[in-house]
C-alpha cells in the first residue's frame, strides 16, 4: 500500500500569494466567524510545525494582513504563563525600529530547507488589532523583533531570501 501524501497547508516560494501586498482586515470583519475560523487554522497549522515561530495569512493562501505569533515565543522571552496563547496580529504596523541592527540566522516555513543570515533591527515596537478589533501595542526585542519584520515582509510580499547573506542547506541543529 502507497502512503498517501498530504498537501503541505503552507503555502510555498514560488506563488504569487507570497509576493502581493495584502488587504487590510475591514472593521466589519473584526469579531466575525471568518476571522475567528482563519485565526484558528493559522495556530493549528502553526502548531504543527516543530520549529514554527510564527505564520502570516499569505502563507496559508490568504492575501489579509494578519499574522500569528506562537504562544512559545513568549514563554521564551519571560512570560510566566506556561500556556500562553498564539498572539494574533492584524493590520500591523511597525511604528518604532531601534537603531541598533544584528544579524541572525533566519529561515521559513514557506521557504523548507534553507537559511540564510539576516540583519533586521534589534527591537521593534508593532501597533496592531486583536480579533476584536481591540487596538494594542507590543514592543518586541531579539527575536519577536525579529520574528515582527519577518512577518511584516511577508504582509508586503517580501521573502527573507530577498534580504539574506550567505544562503545554506538546512542542516540538523537548524530543523
């Protein structure tokens, strides 16, 4: 018997949903089911993902602006809630970029297999919308400031491939 091949739910380099520039959630989507469902099946294919720190709409074939950051990433950076949620991000915006830039190795769920070196600012300060429509702001440092421009790229249909040095296979410490 053939294993049967499932269709990765991510989308891949090469389609132009990865290159167009997404809508912005319209204030009567806030709070709807459809924004609800979409969010939800973000953190589900997000959680799928071993290595997975974060996914935009386009990604999973929605030209919106949104994305979803993984509740792990917080846990990380001193959060003491052991369960924090996924954080929706929508229609953001990044306000605030410090001066000071680092490089780090970045790669990408739409991009398997390959990494490559990346210098993005060392914090970043993102204004934005929870699935309610609710306006918050959230200032990031290392890697959600990070993790913010990734994302944000993405919204403008920008690859880290267009920014990075020293592309590479990954390799195991990497997947």
């Amino acid at each position: 018997m053939t294993p049967v091949k499932h269709k990765d739910p991510i989308v891949q380099e090469g389609a132009p949903v990865l290159r167009a520039h997404a809508k912005p959630v319209l204030k009567k989507e806030f709070g709807s089911t459809k924004l609800r469902k979409l969010l939800r099946h973000m953190s589900d294919v997000l959680a799928k993902e071993e290595y997975g720190v974060a996914l935009a709409a386009p990604q999973v074939g929605e030209q919106l602006r949104i994305f979803v950051v993984a509740g792990k990433v917080f846990k990380e950076e001193g959060s003491e809630d052991p369960t924090q949620p996924d954080m929706a991000f929508i229609n953001p915006e990044i306000i605030r970029l410090s001066r000071k830039k680092k490089e780090m190795s970045e790669g990408c769920l739409s991009v398997r297999g390959k990494y490559g070196t990346v210098l993005r600012h060392e914090k970043a300060s993102v204004k934005a919308f929870d699935a309610e429509g609710k306006p918050f702001t959230y200032h990031g440092a290392g890697l959600v400031a990070h993790i913010f421009q990734h994302e944000c790229d993405h919204l403008d249909g920008i690859l880290y491939t267009d920014k990075a040095e020293s592309m590479r296979p990954e390799t195991k410490d990497e997947a």
